[in-house]
C-alpha cells in the first residue's frame, strides 16, 4: 500500500460524519457560539485531574501549569482553526504524580522533561523525520490507535463514575438525552448540574468559594533553578518513556483524526511535532508541565459541539484568567467538577473516538482488521506498545504472510 493510498480513508469523512461535524461556513475560520462554549469543556475529564496531581501531589505551582495550558490553548485554536486539543502529556504526568515520593522526581524535573520533550519533538519535525515517520503508519494502525484510546478512555471514565454511580447515571441520561437536540448546548448544562451537585454534597464548598478573593500573579522563569540532576532525571525518567505515546497518539492519531473530521483544514505530521516542540518550550519557561495535542481530546470538544478553533480559545482564556487571578484557590474551583461529572465527559469522549475508528472497519477487510484490533487491545495496555505492536504487525501482514 502506497503512502499517498493509506491517508485517502482517513482524510476524507463519511457522509453521515460530515453531516454531523459539518465544516465552517466559508471564510470563516473560528467561531464563540454557545456550542463552541460547550464544547471547550470537553476535555476536562482528562485536564483537571492531571492539573490537580501536578499541583497538590508534585508541589508545581498553579499559576504556571495554568498560564502554560492557556497560551497553549490559545495558540492552538487560533491556528489550527479546528478544536485542536492541548492535554497534559499522559506517561509523564502518571509517572510524576506517583513517583513522586521518589526524590529524583520533583518540579524541577517536570520542567526539564518539557525542556527535553520541547527540543526533541522540534528536531523531529525540523528534520523531516515525521514525513518518513507517517508514511510508515498505514490506516490500520492509525484506526487501531484511534479504537483503543477510545476504550480507554471509556474504561477510565466508569472508574470516575464509580465514586458515584447515581450521579453519574443521572448525568450521562440526561446528557446523552440533550445530545439528540442540536440546539441545546449539554455540556453546559452539564456543568450546571455537576456544580449543584457539588455545592449540595459538600455544604462548605459555597462558604469556601465565597470567601475566594482575586490575586494577581505571573508565572516566574523556572529554568534558571534546573541541575543536572534535574535534567537527567527530566530526561531519563519522564521524557523518553512519553515518546512512543507521543508519537502514535498525539502526532500520528490526531493528524488522521483531525483530517478525517474536517478535511477542508488538514494538518500534517510535520506541523504537529513542530507545535509540540514550540508548547513545550514555553511551558518549561513559565513553570508549566509537558503537553501535547492529542486524539481524545479533539473528540471530546467535538462530541459537545466544537467545530472550529474558537472552543480552545475560549477554554485558554480561562486558564489564562485563573491562573493571573485565582490560581491560589484553583483546587478550591476544581471541585465543582466532581469525579462522577468528569467521568461522564470523559465517557462521552471515548465513545465518540471510538465510533469514529467505525470507517477505516467498514472499508477494509481481513488482515486490515486483524491488524486494528490487535493495535487496539495493546492501546488498552499501553499506547506506546501499541504503536510498535501494530507497525510489526502490519508489515509482517503485508510482506511477510505474503510471501
């Protein structure tokens, strides 16, 4: 299979995708309306929970970590035009929030694993490594990545729900009812309900955001505290084992997926690396952590209505705002969204990129599907694994079985 063959399924869209994707009306590029609103808050089931282990596990400082994810959000939507997503880089920040008794793993090392990432993911793109890279990744691996994030997600999400089974079960009926009416924006309501349901299980939490009072900040330039130590351990302990996730998951996945959803604004492998470079750089400077763009993310702010670039500006403006003005009581603002409430976006955003694997399944036949599944029951495990499990196979199923 040629290369130019294997992006033609993944870049153009089914007709009832299109329908409900839809591409901005032309000559517009991004948009701030209720559903763009809505559909920025669909990927906080992953967000705010990465962001509350940083902060109250590592000891980062929140004014960084949300000054970083704003500029990063805001850069992204405006230009990539699309819900490009910005998400914590996933190995890393599970690596940090439960090592992180261990005393190599501190601040310090977080910032230099996003100096480490930044550094080798622009190499990659500015070398042209990524179009080699991509030609290697034929459709069925880059679908079987697509499947298995989507179930992991799913089962990460019943997880949060099981904190809270009854809420959670309200919740996803009631959303999945909003979702069939176009014209309600469910995520908003859902953050409506989540917040109720908040303030009425923990009766102190109103007496707590009353007394909130802005505080003006700036994140501080971190780097110049970096050892040695710190960057070995940035290095060998945090960034390397992010690389194979960051590839299949953040560049290659959501290059296919992002095509294949709005083929009037594609983007390449090449760009995306380059982005995650320039992201991780700044981020290292203002105290932030490691970020990345990523495949569960776009369906989520797809799932609740994004379709251009304006939801990840509207989300980044906010960051922006909390981190300036409200960063010291963020873990405060945070539980508002209770685990069960995460638990449904993140629900609803593992079944959305799951269904979408659904083309590149009805288009092919044999080893295609041998190779996609095998690739999503690895991603099940580790995305990473996957990404190489379903390279060899692949090959091995176009050459070697063949033979």
């Amino acid at each position: 299979m040629k290369p130019a063959e294997r992006m033609t399924g993944m870049q153009s869209a089914s007709t009832v995708e299109a329908d409900v994707v839809g591409a901005a009306p032309a000559g517009v590029r991004n948009r701030f309306n209720r559903f763009e609103w809505a559909g920025a808050f669909g990927d906080l089931g992953t967000l705010i929970p990465f962001i509350v282990g940083y902060v109250s596990v590592v000891g980062m400082d929140p004014c960084g970590v949300l000054f970083a994810f704003g500029l990063g959000m805001v850069a992204s939507g405006s230009h990539y035009g699309t819900p490009f997503p910005v998400q914590p880089m996933k190995a890393i920040g599970a690596i940090a929030t439960a090592q992180a008794g261990n005393a190599a793993i501190t601040a310090n090392a977080v910032g230099a694993a996003g100096l480490v990432t930044g550094v080798l993911w622009l190499l990659l793109g500015a070398t042209g490594l990524a179009k080699r890279l991509s030609t290697w990744v034929s459709n069925a691996v880059a679908s079987g990545l697509v499947l298995g994030l989507g179930f992991g997600l799913l089962l990460a999400a019943i997880r949060m729900m099981a904190d809270g089974w009854l809420l959670a079960g309200a919740a996803l009926t009631g959303t999945l009812l909003l979702l069939t009416r176009p014209a309600v924006p469910a995520m908003l309501l859902l953050i409506v309900f989540g917040a109720g349901a908040a303030l009425f299980q923990d009766p102190a939490l109103a007496r707590e955001l009353r007394a909130i009072e802005p505080q003006w900040r700036l994140p501080a330039f971190t780097l110049a505290g970096l050892s040695w130590a710190d960057l070995a351990a940035g290095a060998l302990l945090l960034a390397l084992p992010q690389v194979p996730l960051t590839l299949g998951n953040a560049v290659i996945a959501t290059t296919r997926e992002n095509n294949r959803l709005f083929p009037d604004r594609p983007v390449s492998e090449r760009k995306l690396m380059l982005s995650t470079g320039v992201m991780n750089l700044g981020s290292a400077v203002l105290g932030g952590v490691p970020m990345c763009h990523g495949a569960g993310g776009m369906a989520g702010h797809v799932r609740f209505g994004a379709r251009t670039g304006g939801a990840l500006i509207i989300l980044g403006a906010i960051l922006l705002s909390l981190a300036v003005f409200f960063s010291e009581s963020i873990q405060t603002l945070f539980r508002m969204f209770p685990a069960p409430i995460l638990g449904v976006i993140l629900f609803l955003a593992g079944a959305q990129l799951a269904w979408g694997s659904g083309t590149f399944f009805k288009q092919t036949r044999g080893a295609g599907r041998l190779v996609m599944f095998a690739t999503a029951a690895t991603a099940l495990w580790n995305v990473g694994a996957a990404f190489l499990v379903g390279l060899t196979l692949d090959y091995a199923t176009r050459h070697w079985l063949r033979a």
